[in-house]
C-alpha cells in the first residue's frame, strides 16, 4: 500500500509564465493601433521603441551601445560576424551549453572547441588554456549556462593573458551580477535573450552589448540596418559607420517595435524578478539540502545568480536509476531534464548530441552531465509549490535500486 506521501502530485505547469504587465500591453496596444511596426518606421520626431529600448538597456548596464535583434542566438551569430571570425576559425565555448551557442559558431561557419566543465557547472579553467594554446582560437564564447558563472575577473585574467577575445552569453544571467558587476559587463561583448524562457519576454527578441564602436557599428549594419543607423537609439555616431557601411552585409535580424514595446515595461520589473527568483530558489535548496544522494550546486562566491532554474546533481546513480527517477518524477507532475540522457529530448542536448562540431573527449564534462538534473522555476510558482516539488522529489531519491 502506498502511504500519502507517495501519492503527493504537482499540478502546476512548469511552463507557465507570467502573463504580460498591463503597462506591457498598453504599450503594445499602442503600436498595434498606429501600426508602425518596423523600427525605422517612424512618425516626425518620433524615436520608436526598439531604439528607446536600446537606450534603456545601454543605461541599465551601463553599456555604450546596445542593439536590439530578433534572438538571442541571432546576436551572439553577430557578435563573431562583428569580429570578423572567418570560415574554420576556432571558437572555444563551454561544453556544458545551450544549443543555439555551437550554433552560432556554426552559423559564421567556425567550428565550436567544446572546453570542460567543472562540478560547479562552470567553465574549467586549466582546461580554457590548455584549449586556447592547443586550437590558437581568438575568441572565447563564454556562455553562462543556468546562471553559473566562473569568477569572472579570474577568467578575464586568463582571457588576456591567452589573447582571448570574450564574448558573454548571458541569456539566463540577465539581471544578475558577477564580481560586482552586472553581468555582461567583463568581456567585450554580451548577449541576451529575450525569449519567453528567459528574464523578459517577447515571444523571440535579442539584445547585444558592447563599449566598442566599431563592434557596435559593424553589428547595426549586420543586423539589417541599411543606411538608416542613424535611427538607432543607443548606437555610435554615424562617423564610425562610415568605412563599414559598404562592406558589410545586411545579415536582416531587427527587432520590432512591437516587441520592444513589450520588454521595456518589463526591465523596469527586472529586479522585482530576480529578488522574487532567489526566493523560490532559496525555498528549493532549502528543501532539498540533505536528500540522499543529492548534491547542490556550490554557490559561487560574488555572484548574484537568477534562480530561473535549478540543478542538482546525483553523481552516485547509474544511467537507468536517474531515467526511472526521472520518469517517477514526471509521473507526479515535476518535469525534471537530465543531461546525462542518450539523445537529445526537447530543449535538453549536451555537446555529444552536437554532431556538425568536433567533440572531442571531455571526461570531467561527462561526469557531471551523466548526473546533472535541471528544472524551471518560473515566477508563477509559489514557496508552496516548491515544497510540495522539493517533496515529491525527496520522496522518489529515497527509491532502492
Ligand atoms: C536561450 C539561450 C540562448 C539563445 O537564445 P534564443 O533567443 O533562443 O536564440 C543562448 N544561450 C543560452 C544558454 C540560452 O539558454
């Protein structure tokens, strides 16, 4: 007979987010009404919202320039166009990733050099120089998977000492901080995501920062600007265009102003988000620290991490225990993803699963991708909910096998 604690079952959607501030659709509301959509479509005097997002995102991190594009793998794709990474050149990047960063390398048709993970869940360090004298790759793209991030000031040390560029993926680090600093502010440029799984929703939506004119230049023009970037609200002057504008193509990847309509309403809420994100986190450590077989994460000194999401590792378990955990899990409403699955499910892959890129052996990585779970905690979960997930999944650790 099963007792009550078994039969606990989660009925919320770890899917759900919230819907859109009213303040979000008002301002939608009124694009859609006047119908100027397009960024450069524009009434006399008016600035538009995709360029009033770009001067609001450049003021929020304290940027030079911002632009605004249509993803977050879109602008990291035009960060390496914006350094002129050619065909074949090497780009390390951490192999604990999302998809859409061996994509980007992909995408400029230069290969990905997948560098180890530690069980912190950030880039190794030794193995980031060992890489960069083995490939002589230029640029690093450092993506702050989950919100994990290296000391920072630490890896920009080893950047320079190895002659790395960096480029900061910061798609579930946005409105954080790492070293003091908001996050994307260490390298030299930074990426973001405004997809509706990350820290402000637009459906799709991307933002790229830099302090660097040329990058900013080159990148306004890549993103589709034609001869209009002047138009643009957080850009260089139009002197620094000049020995770019013909010889850059337009690689069309704008933002609209619908879209930016809808973010700008939301950075104001970004640090109500992220406060409200560490409580939920907070309850979901809390709740899970002790349970047999379990490992947290370490919490990494000087840094203010999102807690859009949590892992947790169970490096003691073999393969099938953690894909039956997973499935009881499921089987009880809590969505859990795993890392160390086969082949790649949903959103979930891991650099093996990445076959267009060179993948090289990474034993460190595997380890801990052979037992890193992962879960959402999207902001319409309650501290309740937490426990109630926190519990379910206590319960299923305790399983024998
Ligand atoms: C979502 C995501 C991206 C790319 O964002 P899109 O807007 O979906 O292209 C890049 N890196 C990481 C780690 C992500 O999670």
């Amino acid at each position: 007979m099963k007792d009550e604690a078994e039969t606990i079952q989660f009925k919320g959607s770890f899917t759900q987010q919230e819907p859109m501030p009213d303040a979000a659709i008002t301002a939608a509301t009124a694009v859609l009404k006047h119908g100027r959509l397009h960024r450069y479509n524009l009434a006399a005097d008016e600035v538009g919202e995709a360029s009033l997002l770009e001067r609001e995102f450049a003021a929020y991190t304290g940027a030079d320039y911002a632009l605004a594009v249509t993803s977050g793998g879109y602008a990291l794709a035009t960060a390496l166009r914006a350094l002129d990474i050619a065909a074949d050149e090497p780009v390390l990047t951490n192999a604990f990733t999302l998809a859409p960063v061996p994509g980007a390398i992909a995408a400029v048709g230069a290969s990905p050099v997948f560098v180890e993970t530690t069980e912190a869940l950030v880039i190794d360090l030794d193995d980031l120089v060992a890489k960069a004298r083995e490939s002589g790759a230029k640029v690093l793209m450092l993506s702050h998977m989950r919100g994990h991030q290296p000391d920072m000031d630490k890896l920009m040390a080893v950047a320079e000492a190895h002659g790395l560029v960096v480029i900061e993926d910061c798609a579930h680090t946005m409105g954080g901080t790492a070293q003091g600093r908001i996050s994307g502010r260490h390298g030299k440029i930074a990426c973001y995501s405004t997809q509706t799984y990350k820290h402000l929703n637009s459906g799709e939506g991307g933002l790229l920062i830099t302090d660097d004119a040329d990058v900013a230049a080159r990148a306004t023009l890549l993103s589709g600007s034609y001869m209009l970037y002047e138009r643009h609200g957080a850009g260089p002057e139009a002197s620094v265009f000049e020995p770019f504008r013909d010889e850059t193509p337009n690689v069309s990847g704008r933002m609209d102003n619908l879209r930016a309509a809808i973010l700008r309403p939301q950075l104001e809420l970004l640090p109500n988000r992220v406060a409200r994100w560490a409580a939920l986190h907070d309850a979901m450590e809390d709740a899970l620290r002790g349970a047999p077989g379990l490992h947290l994460i370490d919490r990494a000194s000087g840094l203010e991490r999102v807690g859009s999401s949590f892992q947790f590792l169970m490096p003691d378990k073999r393969g099938p225990w953690i894909a039956d955990f997973v499935a009881r899990c499921a089987a009880r409403g809590v969505e859990l993803k795993w890392f160390g699955a086969e082949r790649a499910h949903g959103f979930t892959s891991t650099y093996r699963h990445w076959a267009y890129a060179d993948r090289p052996l990474l034993p460190r990585t595997d380890s801990v991708l052979a037992g890193l779970l992962d879960m959402r905690l999207p902001l319409t979960f309650t501290l309740q909910d937490c426990e109630v997930i926190a519990r379910i999944i206590r319960d299923e650790t305790c399983f024998a096998g």
